[in-house]
C-alpha cells in the first residue's frame, strides 16, 4: 500500500467549522440560499485532517487544485484502492473530510458509522450511488456532488459509443486485423430516432448533439414538463413509447431504487430489434443478465457500455463474450480537462463548506 501526502500536509491549526445550519428568516424557516458559520471555541482548534482513500486509477493526485487545501489543513492521499471495508475505515477513521476519487470507493452505512470525525464526502461525481445517504444524514455527514460540471465530456463520450457501434467500428477493425475484407451494413444516424432516458444536464446534451446531426429526438423523465420539452426541443413521450420508437436508446439516469434495472427483460423485449443500446450512467440501471441474453438472442442490434454492476467487471462477465458490444472502462469524463474539472470542483465543494457556504449539497 502506498501513500502520498501531496507535498501539502502542513501543521498549522485551523478551526474545524461544524456543519452550517441553514439561516432562517424572521418566520423561522429554514432559508436554504444562505448558511450561518458557527463560532468555534479557542479549545476546538486542531488540524483538519483531509484524505483521499483511493486515487486509483490516478486523477486527483498531483492535481494544482489539491493546493488550494494548504491553508485548511493536511491531506493524505492514498494511491491504490482499499479492498476491504476494514481498509477503508482505517484509512478514514480519523479524517475529517473524504473527497472520493473517481467515485469509485463505496461508503456503506455500515462503514460511515464507524467514522465519528467526518463531517463531508466531497464526490468526484455526480452520481451518489457509493454513499450509504441515510446513514450519512443521520450522522450530519454533509455530501456534495457535481452537478452538471463534465456533462458535455460525458456526452460527447456517449455519442462516440454510438456513431462507433453504429458504424461497426470494433468488428470492422477486429476482421481486418485478422486479415479480413468485411462487408457488413452499418447504420445511418441522421433520420434516425434517439431516445433519450434522463434529461439532467448529460441527457440534455446529449439531445443537443442528437439534433445536431439531424437525428429526430425524443426524451423520457421521470418529471416531465412543458416547459422544459421546449427548452430542449424535445417531445416528451411514455417510455413504453421511447422504447418501442427509438432507434439508438441513450441511458442518462441516476442509480437510485427507482432506477434499479430500469432497463429488464420486459423494456428490452419492447425495443426494435436492430436498435442500440448506450449506457454511460450506472451500471445498474440495466440489467445486465436480461442485456446478454438479448444480444445473444439477436434481439438487439448491439450496446455500449461504460458502467458496469461491478467495476472493474470481472474477467469472464459474460458483457466480454459478445461480439455486438462496445466496452469502454468507465471513462467518459476521462479527459484531461475532464479530470481537472472534477478535481476543480472537489475542492471548490470543500472550501465552500468550510467558509461556511456549503453547495452542491445531497445531504
């Protein structure tokens, strides 16, 4: 096990600030727009204690952002990733704050009460997926996501999965490297209909890319409404209806228990049998069983998939036996300025909370 300190870990003292409490108004009532810093007693000064538990593969690690903690206090950066839930309370047992590293590192209810001294669970994500929430705001753990901050990297990640699947790229460029001269149909998109599952802000941009090439798009959310159909330029239809109308079907939702399996074996069943499937959300909003059994059934024109049930898959998930995929390592926001965006953002959640001004929060 490695461990890098970052070159920041410093000794001055600094008042750890409690969790703000909203402000309220004269009536009483919690103003959520505004937080009130709370005085701190001379006795309460000690040394922040910031950790990173598992920065692998590397993101945040030599990141410019991580310089902007000095003043707060020190930071401890692990460089692989704990296996055990005994590793990861080690590791964070005395921290004060976690900033998750590609929100890779699951956080249980069972593991969050064992940590008495943290106070936030800054996320290198949007997704919430890897934070036992309940426990969290049972125990005053704040948690900050990113809304929105790499949703045009994500996307355009998306659409590479697709006009690759629909061009057959994979299966091209395997034949020919065997020696092959294939001649195969592949799929032309403009016309075409994408429907989109989620219209948060990758799902939005993933509409606007969509029209962009003259594809005709449609769009499923759990809260639809007339107001943003016309913000996107999209119509609003029943999933049912998405699922059987869609030629390329596009998952941009988050992992909740409502979203568990959203795609099963009855919404696949429901697809056109030459459509394709993408999925740069979760992992678990699909199905992964039902998944294989469709391509293998030749149902499906094919899928791409950059999330996975259990990341990394292992070595004989039954995803790398199909011919008519496309796997990418969940990596769609893996830019360099994607990376730096997120990096960016942990930390900006981090001082914020610490100022007082807490953003991004989820609980």
């Amino acid at each position: 096990m490695e461990i890098q300190d970052c070159s920041i870990t410093i000794s001055r003292d600094y008042p750890l600030l409690p969790k703000p409490k909203p402000a309220t108004t004269d009536a009483g009532d919690a103003n959520p727009k505004t937080a009130m810093k709370q005085k701190t007693s001379s006795n309460a000064l000690r040394k922040l204690k910031i950790v990173v538990p598992g920065d692998s593969p590397p993101q945040i690690q030599g990141s410019a952002h991580l310089e902007r903690l000095k003043p707060y206090g020190d930071v401890v950066l692990y460089t692989d990733r704990p296996e055990t839930s005994e590793e990861k309370i080690r590791r964070a047992e005395d921290a004060d704050i976690l900033i998750n590293s590609r929100g890779i590192v699951k956080w249980s209810d069972e593991i969050l009460c064992q940590l008495p001294k943290l106070k936030l669970i800054s996320l290198c994500s949007i997704g919430t997926d890897m934070i036992g929430l309940d426990e969290a705001k049972k125990r005053g753990i704040t948690v900050c996501n990113q809304p929105g901050r790499t949703a045009p990297v994500v996307a355009e990640h998306g659409f590479g999965l697709m006009f690759a699947l629909a061009k057959r790229a994979a299966f091209l460029t395997t034949s020919m490297k065997a020696g092959e001269w294939p001649r195969m149909d592949n799929v032309y998109l403009q016309g075409k209909t994408l429907g989109i599952i989620g219209t948060g802000h990758i799902g939005a941009e993933m509409t606007r890319l969509g029209r962009a090439i003259g594809m005709n798009v449609i769009a499923w959310t759990y809260h639809p409404s007339a107001a943003r159909a016309a913000t996107l330029g999209v119509q609003f239809v029943p999933l049912e209806k998405l699922l059987r109308t869609a030629d390329v079907v596009s998952l941009h939702v988050r992992l909740t228990d409502e979203s568990h399996h959203l795609i099963g074996e009855r919404e696949l069943g429901l697809m056109k049998q030459d459509a394709l499937l993408i999925n740069v959300a979760r992992g678990g909003v699909i199905d992964t069983d039902a998944l294989v059994a469709a391509l293998n059934g030749g149902h499906l024109g094919g899928a791409a998939i950059d999330v996975y049930d259990q990341e990394p898959p292992p070595v004989d998930h039954p995803l790398l036996e199909c011919e008519q995929v496309i796997l990418t390592p969940h990596c769609a926001d893996m830019t360099p300025e994607g990376v730096e965006l997120l990096n960016e953002g942990a930390v900006d959640n981090i001082i914020a909370f610490l100022e007082g001004t807490p953003q991004n929060v989820v609980v």
